[in-house]
C-alpha cells in the first residue's frame, strides 16, 4: 500500500489525518501534535506559496502553515 502525506495534496484538497509520523527532527511530531494536527481531523489545503514551501491548511477552524519537511511527516486519506 503507497502511504499519502500532505505533501502529495494540491491547493483545494481535502483529507483526514490518520498519524503524524516521529521519523522527522527531534521534537517535530510533538510540535505538530501541540498546533493540532491528530489523528481524525479534517483539513482543507488552501494554498501553496509560489515556489512550492511552505503549503497553507486549514484544520479545526484556523489556518496554519506548514514547511513541505513537515507536511511528509502526516499520513492522511483523502476526502
């Protein structure tokens, strides 16, 4: 089974988290946990800066962005 991140997603995507995984820098995976980024939530991908990094979400009513690192290190399931 190929696993999709949110780096595999497009301006207008939607997708579920299904894990966040701990194989980035230290400290990553709690960081991203702390800015709400858990298993379950639904997430809309809203734009991508002009040359690619970082990629802007939406999740749980705010908007976040995130490096292109980051966004290889959540499994999601597409909506």
């Amino acid at each position: 089974m190929n696993t999709r991140t949110l780096f595999d997603l497009v301006s207008g995507d939607r997708a579920r988290i299904l894990r966040v995984r701990d194989d980035g820098a230290p400290g990553l995976r709690q960081r991203l946990l702390d800015m709400g980024i858990t298993r379950g939530t639904e997430l809309y991908v809203e734009r991508h800066a002009p040359l690619g990094d970082p990629v802007e979400i939406t999740l749980k009513g705010y908007s976040l962005a995130l490096r292109m690192n980051e966004a290889r290190q959540i499994e999601i399931e597409e909506l």
